[in-house]
C-alpha cells in the first residue's frame, strides 16, 4: 500500500503545475474584450474603463495604480483616446510591457463633428473599420508574444483567426450598405466617434462634438447642425451608450427628427447587453444604422 501511495505521489509530482495566467491590464472594455480573444487561457485581463463607460473623460483611481504596477502587460489603444494612461502608467511605476495597439494603423485626421479637420492628431477610433482590427488584433498578439514567449503561437493563431472574421465582417457591412440608397446614409450621432465607419461605407454622419466627449458644443454649431438636419431631410438620430442624451434629445426635438436607437461607439455594453464583445458590438452599430437609414 505504502508503494501505491509512493508511486502515486511521484506521478503528482512529475505533472508540470499549470502557470498562473499572465495578469494584463486593457485601458478600457472594447481593448479587453479583443485582448482576451487573442490570450484565451493565458491571459487575465483587467479592464479600466469597464462597460458603458466613457474613456475620454475617465479619472483613475489609486486602485487603478496598484493594477497597473502589478500587470506584466498594458495594453492601451493610443493616438489620444486615453489622455490619462501614460500618467498612470508613470505613476504607477511598473516594468509591465506596454503594448500599443493602434501602432503602423493608417489613420484619419481629427474632425470638428461638422466633417472638417480642425486640429493636429489622429482620429483614435479606428475600431469602426473592422479591416484596421485586424492590425490591431496584430500588434496585440505581438506585445503578449514579447511578455510570454512560450505562448507566442497561441497569440499570433488567435490574431488571425480574429483577422478574419473581421474581413468577414466588413464584407457584411459592405452589403448591408449597399442596399441603401447614397443620398439615404446620412445620420447625426452623439459625438464624432465613427468616422472610419463613414470612410469606409461611404457615410454622412454628423455630430454636435468632435472626436471626444469632453468638447463642449457652441450655440453657433448647434444651431447650424440643426439647419443641415433640416435642409437634408436627415430623420434619424442616435444616442450613444456612454453619453448623456440630453443634447441628442434637444437636436431631435428642435430639428423634427426621430431618436434612432443607442450606438455603441467607446464602450461595450453590459454582459447581457447587445454588444458585450466587438464584434457584437460592430453588428449592432450596422443593422441600428441600416434600419433606420432605410426608413428615411
């Protein structure tokens, strides 16, 4: 019996224990979700900004530093989105990997919500363009690759997996636009969050803020935005997922157009919402826009 007992206990012991998952930290929910599809078992991932929430305008918090220092990875997505990240990386004083994941992405110039370029940087929102996720889920997959080198197949399998069903993707919303008529896709959303969406399907949209949510509109603006509303007979508008509705609702009423649903344009939605992954997410935005885009 001794010798069972032995033998068995030598068996347990030559079993390899199974590593801890590497602890990464993503700057907001849209970021964690994809990085959690690239890392599958490898990785926990840690969230920010959680969902529903808006990146442009968070504050974080001495608990958001404890996370940081311990993380061996961060991922952020970069040109400006979160203007708060280097800080709290600094102050956090962790040896993490920081991983940028809009690195080498062709980008788009900042706007003023009216479409026109109205100062220096890029427009960070590149995840409404699922063609540019797939350099996205790249780089991601590289940066973990760096911090976890024996998973580095892993990482770079799941990237192109991911790469290609965000070509498939954005050949569904190339043919759900398609059906609708050019001079139809016009919308006015919350803020200037969907520009490579407009880009890429051949799009109007307006909005009564630029790239972040934390510019404030002026009477001048709104009341231009309202006239263009008007003189193109533009009825549909929506509000977004982590923004306060009210000026939304004020452009309906004042303009005599319809509230056209909630677009998802920095955030997820909840676990039980429409859009509590990416691609999800991508899905909802489209058919919402389509629908309402048809009923012009």
């Amino acid at each position: 019996m001794r010798r069972v007992v032995l033998a068995f206990a030598l068996a347990l012991a030559a079993v390899p224990a199974r590593a801890e998952p590497m602890a990464v930290v993503a700057s907001f929910s849209l970021l964690a979700d994809i990085v959690r599809t690239i890392g599958g078992e490898r990785v926990a991932v840690h969230a920010l900004v959680g969902p529903d929430r808006d990146a442009h305008v968070y504050q974080p918090t001495p608990a958001d530093s404890r996370t940081v220092a311990q993380a061996r990875v961060v991922t952020i997505n970069g040109l400006g989105f979160e203007g708060w990240i280097e800080r709290l990386i600094k102050a956090s004083g962790t040896r993490a990997e920081v991983v940028v994941a809009t690195t080498g992405i062709a980008t788009r110039a900042m706007t003023d919500g009216h479409g026109h370029a109205h100062r220096k940087g890029a427009d960070p929102h590149v995840w409404h363009d699922p063609r540019r996720m797939a350099v996205y889920a790249k780089n991601l997959a590289e940066g973990l690759a760096t911090a976890d080198p024996a998973g580095a197949e892993t990482y770079r399998a799941n990237a192109a997996a991911f790469g290609e069903r965000a070509r498939a993707l954005d050949a569904w919303a190339e043919a759900a636009f398609a059906k609708v008529p050019a001079a139809k896709r016009k919308v006015i959303t919350g803020h200037d969050a969907f520009g490579y969406l407009a880009e890429r399907y051949g799009l109007t949209l307006r909005s009564p803020r630029g790239v972040s949510t934390d510019s404030e509109p002026s009477a001048k603006g709104i009341a231009a935005l309202i006239r263009q509303i008007r003189g193109e007979k533009i009825r549909a508008i929506f509000i977004e997922n982590i923004a306060d509705r009210r000026l939304v609702d004020q452009l309906a009423r004042e303009a005599g157009a319809v509230v056209g649903g909630r677009l998802y344009s920095d955030a997820l939605s909840g676990p039980e919402g429409p859009a509590a992954s990416y691609e999800t997410l991508f899905r909802t935005n489209v058919t919402l826009l389509t629908s309402a885009m048809l009923q012009n």
